[in-house]
C-alpha cells in the first residue's frame, strides 16, 4: 500500500498530466464540436499525442460523444 509521501511526489506529474489533456480537450472541444464522435475521438487521442498525454480509450470514447453532442 502506498503512503502519502508516495502521492506528493507524484502530485506534480500528475497535475502536470491534468494541464496537458485539459490543453487537448478544449482544442478538440472548440474544433471539433458537433462532429461525429469517431471524428471527435480519433483528434482528442492525436490532440492527446501532440500535447504529451496518453488518453485512455473510455476517456477519449466518453468526452468524443459529449462532443459530439453538445454536451462538454
């Protein structure tokens, strides 16, 4: 089980990682709302390459259909 010195010394990382799918979200959010979310997600996974964050696949599958349909 990990302690909480294990968490601080991740906790930049991590937060570092939040900036860079945040950065890769609103860039697909504002270019690629209303398009259909196989679109939408194939550029969030490449916006998420570019920027240096590995997207999950039910990550990058569940904010392509909110997306998609107006709803982030």
């Amino acid at each position: 089980m990990a302690d909480a010195s294990d968490y601080e010394k991740a906790a930049p990382w991590l937060e570092e990682q939040v900036t860079r799918y945040e950065k890769a979200l609103t860039e697909i959010r504002t270019t690629h709302a209303g398009r259909p979310a196989p679109e939408v997600r194939t550029a969030l996974l490449a916006a998420g390459e570019r920027y240096g964050v590995r997207i999950a696949n039910e990550v990058a599958q569940d904010a392509a259909e909110r997306i998609a349909d107006g709803r982030l």
